[in-house]
C-alpha cells in the first residue's frame, strides 16, 4: 500500500508498529515484482517516466506480521525505485497462489492503495522464493488477512454502537439532573 516508506532499523528490518507480532520472516532469496498501472507522467524516471505502466523488481527479505506484510530490498532501492513495500493486511483485495506448468509457484497479490503511498489503483504484486516452498507462507498470510480483516470489521462496529450510544447517554445524564 506504501512504497518506500517502511521505517527501518540499521540492519533493515522494519520498525514494528504499536502492538506488532513477527509472524514469518523469509531472510533472503525472496523476488518481489510490483505491476503498477496509469503512473501519471512525471520528470523522474524512477516515479513514472512519461506515465503508462510501471514495473518495479526487486530481491530481499519478507516480514509477515499480525499486522501488515513488509517486504525489504537487499539493496538501497536507488537503482530500480523498489526499497521497501509495506501493505496492511486489509489492504490485500485478493491472493492468488499460482502453480505454473513450467516455473516455479509463486503469490500474486492484488492491491488496495493508500493516497500519496506511492501506488494507483489495480496494482499487483508477485512474490517469489528462491531458497524454500512458499505454500506455508500462503497459508500464514490468507491466515492473518482474514484476522485482520475480522478485527477491524468488530472495531468499526463497536464505533458504530458507541456513536448510538452517546446522544441517549447525554440524554439520560440530563434527565437524571
């Protein structure tokens, strides 16, 4: 959802969020290729060039937590524009594990951008391993997305029922007076 904007320690591993658990760490060997359509024109090469498709590649680590999917470039990033991808997990519209007949699987992961993050609506995301399987990666990541999906449907409804509440409450308050 936010390219290049990952916070990182010196050893570039990211920065946990408030209340954050590591669930997986892949520490090497993972290819990351972002698809991201309608880059409007601009004068870097790297943010888009003379607008149309932009595809961004990069290897490095995979961080999944409980509460977003961070991928880290082994590099700066400065050649190929690819440093960090952070993506929230409720901002994964769908995953797709992909079985070709020649070349290994691999993820491809649709998603949902944030404003000023960096990417533009319809871009996807493909996911490599070099070094092991990546079905158990598949399974952890479907695993937390709906979690996290779950809890932020129960936070918006306990909002909802709490904004109800309020207007009967002063109500109450004032008639108890």
């Amino acid at each position: 959802m936010a390219l290049n904007w990952t916070m990182l320690n010196p050893n570039r591993t990211p920065v946990p969020l408030p209340r954050e658990s590591t669930i997986m760490t892949v520490d090497s060997g993972v290819d990351l290729s972002l698809t991201i359509p309608d880059v409007p024109p601009t004068t870097s090469a790297t943010s888009g060039g003379s607008g149309g498709e932009r595809k961004l590649k990069g290897t490095g680590k995979l961080f999944l937590t409980d509460q977003r999917l961070v991928f880290v470039s082994d590099g700066d990033g400065d050649s190929t524009g690819l440093d960090t991808l952070t993506l929230p997990l409720p901002s994964i519209l769908s995953t797709r594990f992909e079985q070709p007949y020649l070349g290994s699987n691999y993820l491809s992961i649709d998603i949902r951008p944030a404003s000023d993050g960096g990417l533009t609506s319809g871009t996807k995301a493909e996911v490599r391993f070099k070094s092991q399987g990546i079905f158990q990666f598949v399974s952890l990541l479907e695993k937390n997305r709906e979690r996290a999906i779950y809890m932020r449907r129960q936070m918006q409804e306990e909002e909802e029922t709490l904004r109800k509440l309020i207007p009967f409450t002063c109500l109450l308050i004032l008639i108890l007076q």
